[in-house]
C-alpha cells in the first residue's frame, strides 16, 4: 500500500507548466542497472510477474534521461514504485483513470474556449486571439516523474504484439495497454531537430483560399453564381460541383470551378483574385477585369506565386525533421500508418482493389448515359448515385433553410433526426440533447467530450440565411462523429478504452449518419432497399475518387523521401506527374483523356497530414458494416460497437461482424447494385 501511495503523490503533484521546462541532457547507458534491477524484482516478486517487470523495467530506461537521475536512482525509483498484479495495481488502474478523464476533460474546455474566436468568427479576428488560440495548457509528467511510474507498471505492447496477443486479453487489460501506450517513447533532448518558422506570407494560407464567384465570368462574360457566394479551396468548389448536377443547366458552372482548380493546381490563378476582390475574372481564358463607369477592362495580373506548394514544402519538411527525434528508421509515414493500426502494405492493398476494380467501368457506363454525354474529370465528384440525387436540390436548400435558419434550430431538432434514423426516445434524446452547435466559415468539424458532463462541438458552415443542404450534408457527417464520441465517453466501460480503432473508423461513424440524410430530414420515411443500393454505389463512386487521391498523396510522401533536397518548384512537379501517373492509369480510359492532376487539389493534401487514405478506408469499412447490419437494429448497433472500444482494426472488426477489415463486402454491394440497375 505504501508504494501505492507514492505513486498517487506523484500525480497529485503533476506540475503544470508552460514554461521553464526541466532541461535534460541526453540518455544514460543503463543496461547493467536494468539486468540487476530485474532480478532483485523477480526476487521478491516472483515469476508470475517476469513479464510485468521485463517490459516494465526496459520501457522506464528507454525513456529516462541524464537529468531524471543516475543509474544508483533509476533502480531505486522502479523499486520503490513497481506495484505486483493484484489489487494495489486495480486502485492504481482506477485513480489514474479518473485523473486523466479530469486533466484530459478540462484541458479540451480551455482549448475550445481559447480557440473560440478563431475558430467561430463571431467577431473580428484579432492578432492576440490568434496568439491565445495557439496556446494551451502543457504538463511534464517527466518533471514529476509519473510517466516513468506509468510506463513501469503498464508495460508496452508493439502493435503486432496486440494483435496476436490481444485476442486473449479483457476488456480491462485493454485499457491497461492503452495507458501504456501513453509514453511509448522519449526523444533524446540532446538531439536537435532543424526549426524552421513558417514564413509570415504562409500563416494560415488554407484558411481564408476563397474564390468570390460572384466576381467570375463565364467564356460568355456571364456572372453565373449570386451575389455573395465564396467558395473555399476545396471542399467549397468541390461540393458545388456536386451540388450543381440537381440544378438547371449546370455544365458551363461546372467547367467554369473546373478551370479555378486547375489554375490553382498549377499556380495560374490570379493572386488578386483570392479571397475578397473587386476584380473580375474569366478563368477560361485566365484573363482579368477591372469595372470602371460600368465598363470592364482588361488588365494585367500576376498569378499566385506558388505559395500552394512553398506551403506543402514547409509541411513536409516540417513532419520529416521529427523523424531524427524517433528510433532509426521511423518516418512520418511510418509513424502515420502506426497511428492507424494498419500496414501501409494493407492500407495500399484496400485502396487498389476499389479503385482498380471492373465495377468502376460499369458504374461509368451508367453515369455517361444518365448524364447524356462523355464524362468530363470532375464528374469523379458526381453525387448521383447518392439518396438525396433523386430529389431537387433547390428544394431541400428551401426545405433546410427554412428548418434550419440558425445553429440553435439545427441544434435542437438533433434528437428527432436521431428517432427519424431509428434511435429510441431516450437515446435520441441523450445523444442529440449532448451537442453544441457552432457556425464555421470553414469545413465542418467535431470535437467530442474528454470528461464526462462536457458535450461534443459540432461545426458546420451557415449561411446569412441559414443553413443549405451542402452545410446540412456536412452537419450530417459531423452528427455521426458526435456519436460515437458521446457514446465512447459516456457508455465506454473504461476511460481508456474509450474510441474506435482509427481515424478510418472514426469517418465510417460520421459516413454512417450521413448517408441517412434524408431520412434524418423526414423527406424519407426509412432508409429502403433502394437508398441502400444507390449509396452504395455512391461509396463505391466515392472511394474511386478519395482512394485514387490517397495513393496520390502516399506517392508524394515517399518521392519526398527519396528526394529530401528538393525544392518547392521540383516538389509541384512531381506532385502533378504523380497525380497524372495516376489517373492515367486508373481514369483515363474511363474519361477518354490523359495527364489531368486534378487529384492533387484536396486541402488536406496540401496541409501534409497524409489523412486522405481514413475517408477511403472509411467508406470501406462502412459497407462492411452496411452488410452485418442486414436483419438488425442499425442503431443498436451503432450504439453497441461504438462501446468495444480502441482494440486493434481487425479485432475490433472482428468483434463487430466475425471478420477482419476487407474491401469484399463493397465489392460485393457494388455488384449487387449494379445487377439492380441492369435489370
């Protein structure tokens, strides 16, 4: 019990800081302390908790530095706070389970409060609230030294030891594992990685990319978009397009944002044409207009100079410079598909085997011909496969707009969208009544409670006039991640069990909801056969499009690495041969044309997370989903995977439905659907 106690000193002492770090020197060679530390352990302990102390004792000196103490130090801490299995260990488990829910909890509610008027824009940005968004409350659980009683006692498993071992393991030694994962690892502080301060021209360079379409010409000097509309970079143009195929005569429209992408993807837009301008533009023939006494004037412009990838540059380097702070051989990308808990092998497998599919041609047949003309690249965005493309989309801006004129009415019909979808009354209720709806002038967002009696954030972008069916499909996504995040902390038996596998699950949770939109509006009164069907080909569609992007952005990052020193100018080059290389070969003979980098426009791509690939692979794992769903409660079941918790992919799809993650079951809705078509 004494040892007990001096572990729960030292988190109640866990100091806060922000500053005046502890500066440490590097790492000591502890390899003899830790054989003979080993052995006084087992001594006294006995053999029953070899294991226990062997990756316990390890994993401390993998992680202890010059400045924590010397060898004589080292051994005496790991003696005085090593705690056996048994009950010492389970109050342990529990105290450190409710201390995090407090640190993680109030530390999330600073950051949204912080981050507020950044984030809603409720009012004038100032420069000091863009220096208090960046700021956050930080802790030095080395400084207190509670990593190191964490890491002694909850012991580190790689991911292919959960994977084989965790089969086996309760649902408690899964949360146990999860805090061991907490510190994993601790950089050398005597090794320095290059810092480099983004350029002030690059500050916030994604946020405020909007075209003021209001300001374009068509080939025909025609404005074509009403007075206020902007669209952001990409997911502004990119909905429109899809928004458009429902409206009257949307082909010149569509060419018309068909061309800004491809000026942007290769730095010909117009700088003066970004964001609020009084200019105008044809983008056809990528020429300028100033209006003067009613008359508009042709003038001269200078284009973008390629901030777009001076940005993608910086990101880049930036992520790769960490590398040095990890074991040898760790990269961004290796570190990124770790996080997933997915080989990139496996990652790259899935991918393929949607976007190379037969189904593809097929599915394109059948879109030429509705569409009544050869495809064109932007029809990869055609949304007609989806539910809602069978209803007038001017009307559901009407219907939602008049539903929805603020964030307080979208927020307060949440719980009857979730009874219209098939939630009961009481779990409608609790889920929909744990939302905050905020406005975004950017894309959507959630962000899910940390602490139990907090709610997640929902974000999504309202117009002056309320909210349309693009920000309403949007809050759909978004209503799906608020979910499973309410669902984890609240219903969750353990604090760090609390999750799903990934991101890729996390956008399957969001995907789920929003391919139940129109039920969730009461325009349908249940999800049928038919809607199932459509947006199953919709997914498919969908994954053809987001896959083939993905293994775009993958190929960047490994052509960066095996270019390091390449400059931005050699960096767009590639990034837009790669984005031919890989439509020629998956689209080109689908579209009847060659070398289009339209792939290459997403945000996130040029934001350098490598994130793309959890969309794809979230559609993926949704149609896995869509079929054990078949003959069951689909809410129930939501409800209930939403609690297994953060296992493994393949475990936690296992639990689930009996089988590992596999793009068959896409595959074989796709084929279904198609049969339907035909006959």
């Amino acid at each position: 019990m004494t040892k007990l106690f001096s572990v729960l000193a030292m988190i109640l002492v866990l100091s806060a800081s922000c500053t005046n770090k502890e500066t440490v020197t590097g790492k000591l060679d502890l390899d003899e302390a830790v054989q003979t530390l080993k052995k006084e352990l087992l001594n006294e302990y006995g053999q029953a908790e070899e294991d226990r102390i062997s990756r316990g004792v390890e994993h401390v000196a993998d992680i202890w530095l010059a400045d924590d103490g010397d060898d004589r130090d080292f051994k005496d801490f790991c003696i005085k706070n090593y705690i056996p299995a048994g009950p010492d260990l389970d109050k342990l488990f529990g105290i450190i389970e409710d201390q995090y829910e407090v640190i993680r909890g109030y530390t999330r509610e600073i950051s949204i409060k912080l981050d507020a008027p950044v984030t809603l824009r409720t009012r004038p940005v100032t420069e000091i609230d863009r220096l208090f968004s960046r700021t956050s409350p930080q802790f030095d659980y080395y400084k207190s030294k509670l990593a190191f009683a964490i890491a002694l006692n909850f012991p580190y498993y790689t991911q292919e030891e959960k994977e084989e071992m965790g089969k086996e393991w309760s649902r408690k030694k899964w949360a146990m594992v999860r805090i061991g994962d907490m510190f994993d690892h601790r950089s050398d502080p005597s090794v320095k990685r290059d810092e480099e301060p983004l350029p002030d021209e690059l500050v916030n360079y994604t946020k405020p990319y909007m075209i003021s379409m209001d300001h374009i010409f068509s080939p025909d000097m025609e404005i074509l978009f009403p007075d206020g509309t902007r669209l952001n970079c990409h997911h502004g143009l990119r909905d429109e397009v899809k928004g458009l195929y429902t409206r009257e005569n949307p082909l010149v429209r569509q060419r018309m944002i068909s061309n800004i992408i491809m000026h942007i993807i290769y730095q010909t837009i117009p700088e003066c044409m970004i964001g609020e301008t009084d200019m105008y533009w044809e983008p056809e023939s990528n020429k300028v207009y100033k209006k003067e006494d009613e008359q508009f004037v042709e003038v001269d412009f200078t284009p973008e100079p390629d901030r777009r990838y001076q940005y993608l540059h910086f990101r880049m380097k930036s992520k790769m410079a960490d590398d040095i702070l990890y074991p040898e051989g760790s990269t961004y990308i290796t570190r990124t598909f770790d996080n997933r808990q997915l080989s990139e092998e496996k990652v790259v497998q899935l991918l393929e085997s949607i976007v190379g599919a037969p189904e593809k041609a097929q599915l394109a047949d059948i879109l030429r011909e509705r569409l009544g003309r050869e495809l064109e690249p932007f029809d990869m965005w055609h949304p007609g496969f989806q539910s809602q493309s069978e209803y007038n989309m001017d009307e559901l801006d009407r219907l939602i707009r008049e539903k929805y004129p603020n964030p307080i009415s979208f927020q307060e019909d949440l719980p009857n969208i979730l009874r219209r979808i098939g939630f009961d009354d009481e779990m409608a209720d609790f889920l929909g009544n744990h939302v905050i709806v905020d406005p975004v002038q950017s894309a959507g967002h959630a962000n899910g409670p940390q602490m139990k009696g907090a709610k997640a954030h929902l974000r999504t972008r309202f117009e002056p006039y309320g909210l349309n069916y693009k920000g309403y499909r949007i809050g759909m996504h978004e209503t799906g991640h608020t979910i499973e995040q309410n669902v984890s902390m609240y219903m969750t038996d353990y604090y760090f069990l609390k999750g799903i596998p990934s991101s890729p699950f996390t956008e399957c949770m969001a995907d789920l909801i929003a391919y139940r939109n129109i039920v969730g509006l009461g325009v349908s009164p249940e999800y049928s056969d038919e809607e199932k069907e459509l947006n199953a080909l919709a997914a498919f569609w969908f994954v053809c499009e987001i896959g083939s992007i993905s293994l775009h952005e993958i190929k960047v990052w490994h052509w960066f690495y095996d270019h390091p020193d390449a400059t931005a100018d050699e960096l767009k080059k590639a990034t837009i041969d790669i984005a031919n290389e890989i439509w020629n070969k998956y689209f080109a003979d689908i579209y009847g044309i060659s070398d289009v980098p339209i792939l290459s426009i997403y945000g996130h791509f040029i934001g350098g997370s490598l994130y793309l690939n959890s969309y794809a692979l979230g559609n993926i794992v949704l149609m896995q989903l869509e079929e054990y769903f078949e003959g069951r409660d689909f809410a129930e079941e939501m409800v209930r995977m939403c609690t297994i918790g953060k296992l493994t992919p393949d475990l936690w799809m296992n639990e689930v439905t009996g089988a590992p993650v596999s793009s068959e079951p896409m595959l074989r809705a796709v084929r279904k659907a198609l049969k339907s078509f035909v006959e």
